[in-house]
C-alpha cells in the first residue's frame, strides 16, 4: 500500500465496518465476523478479469492478503469470457469472482452463473447501479477517452472529439468489439456523438466502417504492452485505463482526453461464481472492494468510485483523475433493456458492417 496514506486507510474492514456502517447493529458485525473467519479458512480467492494493472487491483488483493490472509491469483479475460468460463466450469469452477462490464452482468444472471451478496454498504449504491438481488454490483465507474500518442500523432491532429477522429489520419484501436465492454460502449459512444442512441448503434458502426475503409481502423489491442511499443497511434479506452497506462509509460507520451461532443460512463461490476470454490473469500472480497479502503484502492487507479457521494477522496488521489469539466457532454447508459439488446447483437453487426469493410 501507498505508504503515504493515513492511518484511517489502514483500518480493517471489520473495524471499518463494525464500528461506523453497523453501529448498534451487534447482529450485522457478528454477521461479518462469521464471514472474515471463514473466508480466513478457505485461505484464497481466485479472480478472472481483475488484472493488477486494471483500476489498481494490486491494491485491493495486497490489502486482502495483508489483512485476512487471502492468497490471490487472477486470470484476465473479457466479460464475455468471464461468463462462459463461469457456464463452462459449473461445478469444477476454478475462479471466485469475475469483474464484468454493466451490460453482462445481466446476461451472467440470465445465464445462471452468479450468486447474490449484499455487502454492508448497499445502500449507500445507486439503484442504476446494483442487481436487486445482489448478483451483480458496480464497483466503479469508467467514461470512454482518447489516449494519442504525443510521438505518432502532431498537435494539431490529435482528436479532442468523436467529429475529430473522423477526420484524421491516424490509426485507431479500441479492441474486442462484441466481447470486451470497454470496445462495446467505444462503440456506443460513438453513436451518442453521432445522433444514436442505446437501440441504435448504427452512427457509431457507420464511424467505424468508414476508418475500416480508409485503413485507419487498427486491429492491434490497445494494451498496455502495444502502447509502450508505439504499435497504437490513438486507443479508445476507459479513463481509468488511459491514465493509468499513461502514467506507467511515460506521462509526457501521451495524451488522454474525453471526447467533448459525447462519450458513455459505464462501470464494472463483480460477479460471484455460483459454484466458487471459495465463496466466502469472494464475499468478503466484495465487502472489501465496496468499503472506503477498498474504494479509495479503485480511484488510485484512476477509477472512479461507485460511492463517491459517501465519500471524501485524499487530495493526492483525486488529483490523479481528469478535470470534472471534461466530462460535461458524457453521459451513463439511460435505456439498460436496449442496450443489452444491442450488446447482444453486436459482435454480429460489428463483422457484417464494419470488418467487411477492413483496408
């Protein structure tokens, strides 16, 4: 953990929570107790899609292992693939929790894969952003950005907007469309700036198509790695990625900007396996995540957290994230049902209207 935090960071989650969530609540502490103990027990939580490098994962899994013990091996993998390991696995599962884009965590439901669990700060989590169940909750938000880099694109090219990027002549990357959420809602946001909405994607797979025809689309993934090796000359990625890449590369390297005329704030949610060999630990690792240490973790890593109006974030952390300014023209998804919808049929739109195209 960053050494400069205060002390108050370094509290527990059973203190953290015992004394100011369950105050004069001595059943619900009990209740959290019951769970550290057995997660303490099973010893280990295995993720899939919570890399260390995704919204500062590391120190999520450095402080469960710091204060319960928990040892920790992630797999990454899209959300796409989070689900049908979950499906594939059944019984034999191998993985305790997933971490997957908004628009899966219903289909993972759908698909019978999760079990519910309501941390102690429910309540404290907009109703947009939670199962009402408890299977699936968002732990943070993202907001589609450009990230250029400063080497391979000139200033006067760099685009600042979605109208920008149509008329450049620079590559563009955005990664697994139809599998990965952070390329789906590229896409979304795209059509927003574009006059499209949530049922119609058409604005933004037109984008698309027309990079695809100029041989501008690229089909390198915007990773870490791709980007250091300058194989990327401008990614669509969540804020939280671009800056974090950013700042891990080389901070003067690159530009990272939202698109002022539109862009998509989604967020990310953990899923609980239904046959998670170490169900308790994946528990307690959801009440971690949702508690202020575990939210104060995710807006280190530029990530911003699901309870920010509960919370007050250390002046070095929230000097980390972009200006509230830049955010003005982007907006979270308002019609849930049509967006799955569209979700859904988008890997199919995205070979027939887009790489049929491909220079």
């Amino acid at each position: 953990m960053n050494p400069t935090r205060s002390t108050l960071l370094r509290l527990t989650l059973t203190a953290a929570l015992g004394t100011t969530l369950f105050a004069g609540q001595a059943q619900a502490s009990t209740e959290l107790s019951d769970l550290i103990a057995a997660a303490q027990e099973e010893g280990r939580v295995d993720s899939v899609g919570m890399p260390d490098t995704w919204a500062n994962w590391k120190d999520t899994w450095a402080d469960l292992q710091e204060h319960y013990g928990l040892e920790h091996m992630d797999t990454d993998m899209s959300s796409a693939e989070e689900i049908a390991k979950f499906k594939a696995e059944g019984e034999n599962a191998t993985a305790d929790i997933g971490d997957v884009g908004i628009s899966f965590g219903p289909i993972a439901v759908a698909e019978g894969v999760t079990q519910p669990y309501k941390p102690a700060t429910w309540d404290e989590i907009p109703d947009w952003a939670k199962d009402g169940e408890g299977h699936w909750v968002l732990g943070y938000t993202g907001t589609i950005a450009f990230m250029t880099n400063k080497q391979l694109v000139p200033e006067e090219e760099r685009p600042r907007s979605f109208a920008d990027l149509a008329e450049g002549e620079y590559s563009v990357s955005l990664g697994a469309v139809g599998q990965a959420a952070q390329a789906n809602s590229s896409v979304l946001a795209a059509a927003f700036a574009n006059g499209g909405d949530e049922s119609d994607l058409a604005p933004g797979l037109e984008l698309f198509a027309e990079l695809a025809r100029q041989g501008r689309l690229s089909l390198a993934d915007p990773s870490i790695a791709n980007l250091e090796k300058g194989e990327v000359e401008v990614a669509l990625l969540w804020d939280f990625n671009a800056l974090n890449y950013r700042d891990q590369i080389d901070r003067d390297a690159f530009e990272v900007v939202i698109p002022s005329d539109a862009s998509v704030t989604s967020g990310y949610a953990t899923i609980i396996n239904k046959h998670a060999p170490h169900p308790n630990a994946a528990k307690l690792a959801r009440e971690f995540i949702l508690s202020d240490e575990g939210q104060f973790n995710l807006a280190e890593g530029y990530a911003r957290p699901i309870r920010a109006q509960h919370l007050t974030l250390p002046e070095e952390i929230a000097a980390k994230l972009l200006p509230n300014e830049q955010y003005a023209n982007a907006r979270p998804v308002e019609d849930f049902d049509a967006w799955e919808q569209s979700a859904r049929q988008l890997p199919r739109q995205w070979q027939s209207q887009v790489l049929m195209h491909q220079q």
